[in-house]
C-alpha cells in the first residue's frame, strides 16, 4: 500500500494509481472483531461523503466520482488539456496496517510541507504543495487520507481547506 501512495506521489498517471490500490484494497485481510478498523471507517461508501459534499467543499462541480473501491474514493477534475485529462482530482484512500511516520515520511520525500492536526481526538496531519494537499488521519492500526491535486489551484478555493473539510466530515460521520 505504502508503494501505491509513492505512485500518487510521484505523479504517476491515475490509471497506475488506481489499479494499484484496488488490488491492494480487495487483497488484504479485514481483522474480525470489534476493534477492526472498518467500525470506524467504510472506504467503499466513500468515507460517508457524497458526491454533493465534495462539490460544496471545492465550490464548483468541476468533480466526477470514477472510482468507488474498497481502498477508497475518487473524484476525477473535469479539466482537460486539449483531449487530455489531467488526471487530477479528490480522493480518499483507506491505507490499511500502515501508520502516520511512513506516509510523513514518503510526503517529505515529496516536498511537501507538514503540519500536525487532530481531528475529533485522531492524531493526524496535513502535507500540501501549491497543487495538492493531503490530510491523514490514524485510525486503529491504518490511516485515512483525504487529498485534492489540481494542475490549476487558482480555480479552486484552499485546497488544504478542501481536504480538511472533506476529512472533518468523514470524521463527524463516522466516529
């Protein structure tokens, strides 16, 4: 898993991404019992956020969901460069046995800037970059992401004010 988040990282094409982390998403054991981490979070009803929630978060419906897996969600940008798509977009991603130190470390190997959060009493924090910021937050033994890329921020509101809000909504719904 922590190799399909360098992929998105390292600005490898959606295609990559996304095939990568569906095949890790249906691969991997879910532990039984009542502290499994699919108590507080369900990747493949997209963290409890709709469609609506992410178009009211990036002020504009220039987003399309084309993912729904049980790794996660994502919401491809409606840009394009001639007849290409950009690739870009919001995502939620469910890492599953990882924890917050690898993916800090693979968010500074990026480049990005790091700030420590909370959010409803979960360790977590945000990476961004002028085009793209993330929020992971720990739950149990995984970590859950909220992220938003764009190859034009100035359409956008703050993109780390996108994920943040798209996170404290998942994190309202599901705790």
């Amino acid at each position: 898993m922590a190799r399909a988040a360098t992929l998105l990282r390292g600005g490898t094409t959606l295609v990559v991404m996304v095939g990568a982390l569906v095949g890790c998403g249906s691969s991997q054991p879910t532990p039984a019992g009542p502290s499994t981490p699919a108590a507080v979070f369900r990747a493949a009803d997209c963290g409890a956020v709709a469609d609506a929630d992410v178009n009211k978060a990036a002020g504009k419906a220039l987003f399309t969901k084309v993912v729904v897996s049980d790794a996660g969600c994502f919401w491809q940008e409606n840009t394009t460069i001639g007849d290409f798509g950009v690739g870009m977009g919001i995502s939620t991603w469910w890492y599953r046995g990882s924890d917050l130190d690898t993916e800090r470390s693979l968010e500074r190997k990026a480049g990005r800037t790091l700030t420590e959060l909370s959010l409803n009493g979960h360790k977590g924090f945000k990476a961004y970059d002028e085009n793209a910021c993330s929020v992971y937050v720990a739950k149990g033994n995984d970590v859950i992401t909220w992220s938003i890329q764009t190859m034009n921020p100035g359409m956008l509101p703050d993109l780390c004010t996108v994920a943040e809000q798209l996170a404290q909504l998942s994190q309202d719904r599901m705790n």
